[in-house]
C-alpha cells in the first residue's frame, strides 16, 4: 500500500517525514490542534471521566482487602507529583534553559503496577468484572466492594477467561489485577520478553504464552485466540476504550494535586505537560482529560524513540492509524520496551490528533543519560520509556510556539509523566544506570 511513490509524496506535503526516517530527533508542532471553542465533539464525553472515577472509587475497599500497600491512601491508586528543581539545574546545564517550573508525575511508582498501565490497565479489567456482576444479579452498586475478595466471587470469576497481547507493563499490571479477581488470564508476548516479566506474571498466576514472531502478531494470535472463546474478553490496546478513561482519570487527580500544592494552571500561568507515548493510548487519556479540564491553558505534548515514531508518522502524515513505522523503512527497534510500537492507536489517535500541541522524538542513549542524571539528581529512578519526557521543555523551547501562542513561561509549570519503572527488579535497574553513566563519560 505505501509504495515509493506514494512515500515521496508524502514527503512532499510534510518535508519533515525525511528526517523521521533518517532517525533524526525531531520536534513536530501539530497543524490541526484545535482551541476550546472549535474543539469538535469525540466518540468519548468529558462526562464520562468523572463517572470513571466513580467506579475506582467504589473499588477501593477491595484494594484495601487484597493490596495492603493500599491502605494507606485509603484504596486509592494514586502517584505523587514532585518538584524535580535539581533534575533542573543539571538540565539546564545545556541550552536552552528550562523556564518555569520543572516537576515529575511519579506513576513509576504507583502501587502494585509500577507503571501508568495501574491506570488503563486496572480500570478496564475492573469495569467489565463490575460488569459480568452487575448482570449476574450477584452485585449492587451500592454494596461494599470488598465483596470483590470473597471465595464467592473468585468463584464465580473463574468460568471467565481475560486475555491480552503485550511483552511489557500492560500484560503485567492485566495479570496481576485479573489473578486477583480470580480471573483465569493469559498473557499473549512475542519471544523477546524479558525474562522476569514472565517470570512475574507466572507467578502472580497468570498463563504465559509466547509467540515465535514480533508483538504484532502476539496480539493478533491472542486476540483469535481468546475472542474465538465465548467466555473469553481480549483487553486490545491498539482500541480500548476502556483502558482511555482509566488514563484520562489520571488528569483529574493531578488536576487536585496542583490545586492541593498551589499551583494555578490558567491563561497567565500555562502547563505542560510531556508524555511518553506507544500506541497513543496512556498520553492520549491523560491529554482528554487535562484538556477538559483546563481547556487552551494546558499543553501536550507526546514523545517517542527515533526508532519508534509510531504515533508521529500517524499525526504528522495524516494517514493515521494506517501507516506503520515499517512501512517507511523504520525498524521499531528501541530499549524502551513501553514504546516499542509501530503502528497507532485508532481510537486514541483521532482524537488526539485534535487535542494535542505537538510530538517530539529522542534517542535511546539520551534516555539512559537521564535516567542516571535523574537517579543522581532526585534519586528516583525510572525505566528508559519513563523519562523521555524530561527534555520536552528544551524541545519545545526550540520552536517559537511559546511565542506564537503569547504564553508568558515564567509563569509556566512543566510536568515530565514518569509512565514506569517501580517493578524493574535490582539487577536490571543496575544495568540501565550504568549504561547512562557510561554514556555521559563520554
Ligand atoms: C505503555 C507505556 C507507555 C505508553 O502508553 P501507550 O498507551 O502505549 O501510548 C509509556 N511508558 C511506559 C512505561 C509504558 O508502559
């Protein structure tokens, strides 16, 4: 479908498509945003986003029951948003300097998942177990939902069977929340997995079966698979809507939490906002819902490997979820296994496409400097796909959309989505460092 012909003309429309395939770190401003008045209507209500919450909320006794590093927040799910001002100041040992604040939206360490993949991921497994007990005559609203721990309702969860396609956080955080429930679940991942997530999921109870080929054809046999199974629900994060609006959730928390840490988000005062971005769902559920919330006052921006720009090539070519990086000679080969995609999000994209300000892309060596400059810095640590949102200010700050858009950045806050990296295990966490350290020596 996307001959030679057809790729140099694209080429031709958007000039900047060369420099994608050659690999280069690009920034890419996005023509077709549109301001809050012009915004057109979306498969997918504002509305909806607070009726989400609603349905973590009644979960929360459950967490409590089964999660005890719940407790403490009461059942909620939720990650600290931090001030980073050392990550800050090493930053800004380049140019250009970062103005305005710099702060980290810590979902590395939400609890049990370690990854933005508690938010989607949790949300779609809860809302269709609510579901099959709603209609089952087994579950009121209105009852303490702690219930969801009971023999009973393992019991009758058991006859159900959850499937998913995925080598990394998502597969992790759908097992562990569907052996909890008492959900037979099976995680469909291409060979290259790595070898403690499998190990993890098998022994939090999940099935692992592993495919010969690459990612895309682990979700294509699982989705078969279990879709061909009449008890069977496939959780497709190439077109959820489900796993948007545990996402998008995430904007109206952090929207409490800059209001809790006196922060106004207003026409004086813009926010950014930089999210790692796979498929497109994660930062296309967290950009509805901040952009809901505070309208033309917040801007988002998406980030993904040079090798990975699945999202990118989407957006900027307007072929959207039909075009792969592969089909523009792009190998989809990256460390930051969150990001590793190589085709969009259908549902995700076409909204985004309207929402966000712009994309920009980083290479894996620079995801590794930061991850150690951030361990050295804050002492947090994140994995690769996390912190590829860090440099968004200096990307952005390269372009003259500050200016075009009369925003006054001293004013600004920045907020650099840390999607992961709480359930790396020791050794791995080692490697990675080291491997930044060995970068900046040289
Ligand atoms: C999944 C994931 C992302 C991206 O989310 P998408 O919905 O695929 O765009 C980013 N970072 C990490 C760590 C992830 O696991």
């Amino acid at each position: 479908m996307y001959t030679k012909d057809k790729i140099h003309s694209l080429i031709n429309e958007v000039p900047l498509l060369e420099d994608i395939m050659n690999l280069k770190p690009v920034v890419w401003l996005n023509p077709n945003k549109k301001s809050e008045a012009e915004m057109p209507s979306f498969p997918i209500k504002g509305e909806e986003i607070f009726e989400a919450e609603k349905l973590w909320d009644r979960f929360a006794p459950f967490f409590v029951k089964v999660f005890p590093e719940t407790q403490s927040s009461n059942g909620t799910i939720e990650s600290p948003l931090k001030e980073i001002s050392n990550m800050k100041s090493v930053l800004n040992q380049e140019s250009p300097k970062i103005i305005g604040r710099m702060m980290l939206k810590c979902d590395n360490a939400l609890p049990i998942a370690g990854s933005i993949k508690a938010r989607g991921g949790f949300y779609e497994v809860l809302h269709y177990a609510e579901e099959l007990a709603l209609h089952s005559g087994i579950l009121n609203k209105t009852d303490d939902y702690s219930i969801f721990a009971s023999d009973k309702f393992k019991e009758f969860f058991s006859r159900y069977k959850i499937g998913v396609g995925s080598t990394g956080n998502l597969g992790l955080s759908i097992g562990i929340i569907s052996a909890s429930l008492g959900f037979q679940v099976t995680v469909y991942v291409s060979s290259d997995a790595k070898e403690w997530k499998k190990n993890l999921l098998r022994k939090k109870g999940a099935t692992v079966i592993e495919f010969g080929g690459d990612f895309s054809e682990a979700i294509l046999a699982g989705r078969q698979k279990t879709n061909a199974d009449p008890m069977g629900y496939f959780v497709d994060d190439e077109n959820s809507n489900e796993l948007y609006l545990g996402y998008a959730v995430g904007a109206l928390r952090l929207a409490r939490q800059l209001k809790d840490q006196n922060i106004s988000v207003d026409k004086d005062h813009p926010l950014f906002v930089y999210s790692p971005c796979g498929v497109g769902g994660s930062p296309g559920g967290t950009a509805f819902g901040l952009k809901h919330l505070f309208g033309d006052n917040v801007h988002c921006f998406f980030v993904e490997p040079t090798h990975s720009p699945a999202v990118l090539t989407a957006l900027a070519t307007g072929e959207m979820s039909n075009i792969s990086v592969q089909d523009i000679g792009i190998d989809n080969k990256t460390e930051a296994d969150g990001l590793a995609v190589g085709q969009a999000s259908n549902f995700a994209t076409n909204i985004s496409n309207h929402l966000i300000s712009g994309m920009y892309t980083i290479e894996d060596d620079h995801l590794f400097t930061l991850l150690a400059q951030l361990m050295d810095s804050e002492n947090i640590f994140l994995e690769p796909s996390a912190t590829a949102g860090l440099i968004g200010p200096q990307m952005i700050a390269q372009t003259d959309y500050a200016k075009k858009n009369h925003l006054n950045m001293k004013n600004a806050t920045h907020i650099a989505w840390a999607t992961g990296g709480d359930l790396v295990p020791k050794e791995e966490r080692k490697r990675f460092y080291e491997q930044g350290k060995s970068e900046l020596a040289l």
